[in-house]
C-alpha cells in the first residue's frame, strides 16, 4: 500500500448530513473521489441532486434524502437509509449545524436549546442510529480500521467572541461529544472532529460582498485567505481513511491559523 491509498476509502458507505452545499457539499464529493458510495441529505432537493450528480461523475453512487435534519427521527433514519441500500456503512460526517449569531440579552434559553439540538443532538441522534449497523462489519481489534464519526465543529467552539454564546457552546459542547465517544466506542470506531475557521459557504455570503468586510478577515487571519470548503472536505477524508487510523478522540484546527474571531460584529457594551 502506498502512502497516496491510505487516503482511499474504496467501496466503503458514508452518511454527510447537510449535504446540499457548502462544506457538506465538498465532503461527499471527495469521499465519492476517494471511492465511496454516499448517502447526502439535506432540506433542498435540489441542491442534493446537483451534489448528487458530482458524485455519480466520480463513478460512484449516491442516495439522496430530503429531509428536516432537526427532526431527530429523519436524521436517526440516514444511518438505516444507508445500509438498506449499500449493505454496509462506514462513516458518519456530522456536518448539519449553525447559530445565527446573537447579542447576550438576546439570547434567551429557547434559544440557546435550539442551537444545543440543531448542533449536538442531531449528530447524537444519527450516531446512535449508526453504531450498531457500523459494527455489524467492524472488527474486534483491528489497529483503528475504516469505521469513523467525523464532527464538524468551529474555532468560535474553542475560542471566545461577542455575540457567539449559543453557537460557540453547541459547537464546543460537538467537540468534546467526540472525545467522549471516542473512548466509549474504541477501538472499534474512531471518533473525531474538525474546528473549521472562516470557510466560504453560504453562511459567509453576506460578507462577500462588502470589501472591508472581506479584508478584515482575510488580514486577521494569519494564512491571509478565508478558507475553502475543500479544505475541510480533505480533513475529513484524511480522519475517515486509513490515513488517519491512529488518530481518535481528536479535533483538527482547519482555521487558516486564527486564534480568536477574525470578524467584528460590532455588538456594543451592555448599556451603550
């Protein structure tokens, strides 16, 4: 085996939840790439089949499922989708997620609840699902093997800024979910997950077109560039594949290098 197979996943199943676009997107597309079957859900049918479509031009096949992922027993359902079709399933990539970001006072407990369960139990609720179909082929012991849970966090879940007290906790609270799990499911399947910094996806959208804006995150960040969605895409690959058998229970900062937030929202002092 050459060090380039190890980044293989040949004929293995992975389940990418908010898979219509962005960095869901660019995951099944590069795990189709890298030789897996996916299965992609999302709210937009048609997003899913336009993503679907990339996946089939790599010589794979997908399964498209549209869904409300904040439906606890849609997204528990991807994992049983999945194996009823391609009779296996590999890796889970919790992608679906996001808090708009609010100022404190704004932030009652409603709110808060809901980016705790649009960000965190969701992922719980299709890895709890998947698990029992995951070990159905998993070895006992076999060094880390291809069964893997890749979380998509945020740096916003490991570093302090205004206005992200609801986003930056669910995304914190995602992150060490995965080293948690890790040691409850090794050494059969890996668990890990990825703090992504500024990626232009459609969350970013209204950022692109303002300049100054633009500039500030690009200067604040020391690589000098907002990220790309294949730049997250080819960490999760590298966490699923064998590549990435020795790693478990760990989170990679694919942040550009930041270590606080690189946007202002210019929330002012309370009483100002």
């Amino acid at each position: 085996m050459s060090i380039l197979d190890r980044f293989l996943v040949t004929d293995q199943v992975a389940v990418v939840t908010g898979a219509g676009r962005g960095i869901g997107a660019a995951t099944a597309v590069a795990f189709a790439q890298a030789g897996a079957d996916v299965v992609i859900s999302a709210r937009t049918a048609d997003q899913l089949e336009v993503v679907a479509e990339q996946v089939r031009a790599a010589g794979r096949r997908a399964l498209v499922v549209p869904a409300d992922l904040s439906d606890l027993d849609a997204v528990a359902g991807l994992a049983h989708a999945a194996y009823d079709e391609f009779g296996r399933l590999d890796t889970i990539v919790n992608n679906v997620g996001g808090t708009i970001p609010n100022a404190f006072l704004d932030t009652d407990a409603a709110y808060l609840e809901e980016a705790f369960h649009f960000n965190v139990t969701t992922a719980h609720a299709l890895s709890l699902a998947a698990v029992p179909l995951m070990l159905k082929d998993a070895p006992a012991h076999d060094g880390g093997g291809q069964k893997s849970i890749v979380n998509i966090s945020s740096m916003m879940g490991r570093s302090a800024g205004r206005g992200y007290l609801a986003y930056g906790t669910a995304k914190a609270a995602l992150a060490h979910w995965a080293r948690l799990a890790a040691e409850d499911l090794a050494p059969r399947i890996r668990v890990n997950g990825i703090y992504v910094g500024s990626v232009m996806t459609s969350a970013l959208e209204f950022v692109a077109g303002v300049p100054e804006m633009m500039q500030q995150l690009e200067t604040k960040t020391p690589l000098g560039r907002v990220g790309e969605a294949e730049d997250i895409a080819a960490a999760a690959l590298y966490l699923s594949s064998r590549a990435g058998q020795y790693v478990t229970g760990k989170m990679l900062e694919v942040d550009g290098g930041i270590q606080a937030p690189n946007l202002d929202l210019h929330l002012p002092d309370l009483g100002a």
